[in-house]
C-alpha cells in the first residue's frame, strides 16, 4: 500500500476525531478540526505537486 493511502486514511480519521460533538470536548470549539483542516491542505498541496 502507498504511503500517501496510509496517509490519507490516518488524516480522515483524524478529522472525525477532533469534530466537537462529544461531551468532553465540546468546550473545545472548532480549533482541533480547524488544526486538522490546515494540515489536510498542507498534506493535499504536496500529494498534487508529487511530492510526497
């Protein structure tokens, strides 16, 4: 398998996780999802310039 698959489902995941619709992180607001929003763009931009 790809890195860039492993990658890809790793990042999915994290994004469902840091979605504040859980008890204990509801206090938390949309930093966590926002964070991994920023990061899936970074991850996103390199997958389509081939480089990772």
């Amino acid at each position: 398998m790809p890195i860039s698959t492993i990658v890809i489902i790793v990042l999915i995941l994290v994004l469902i996780g840091a979605v504040p619709a859980w008890p204990h992180s509801r206090s938390w607001g949309y930093g966590p999802s926002g964070i991994v929003g920023v990061v899936l763009v970074v991850i996103l931009v390199l997958v389509l310039m081939g480089r990772l």
